[in-house]
C-alpha cells in the first residue's frame, strides 16, 4: 500500500490513510500546543512544553511515512 511519496526532505499524503495520519498528528500537535499554552507563563515555556510532543510526533509521522511510501 502506497499512502506516501519522496517529496524533498519530507514526504507527503497520496491517499486517504496518509491524509487521515497527517491529519491525525496535526490534530494532536494543535491540542497538545492548546493545552500547555494555557497553562504557560511565556513563550519559553510553551516551546519547553511542546518539544517533546511535536518532536516525537513528527519523527513518527516521519518514520511512518518511510515505511507506508513507494520509495
């Protein structure tokens, strides 16, 4: 099954199952980003906070991708 292709450094969606997880990690990226930022004090802090969950987020979508693509 093919859901990705090679696109420059990323890859991107090429059928329903890659778009549903993009779309799921992006959804999960804006409700993490939502939920420290309210209890956050600065800028720092939200970047703090939200690193760990974006960071494994997208080395998962990354790694997934890698193996879901024609490449």
């Amino acid at each position: 099954m093919i859901a990705f292709r090679k696109w420059g450094l990323i890859h991107r969606p090429v059928s329903v199952i890659g778009w549903v997880i993009t779309i799921a990690a992006i959804a999960f990226m804006v409700q993490v980003f939502l939920a420290i930022d309210a209890r956050s004090h600065s800028n720092t802090d939200t970047l703090y906070g939200i690193y760990p969950f974006w960071g494994v987020t997208f080395l998962g979508w990354e790694w997934l991708a890698r193996r879901l693509s024609s490449d």
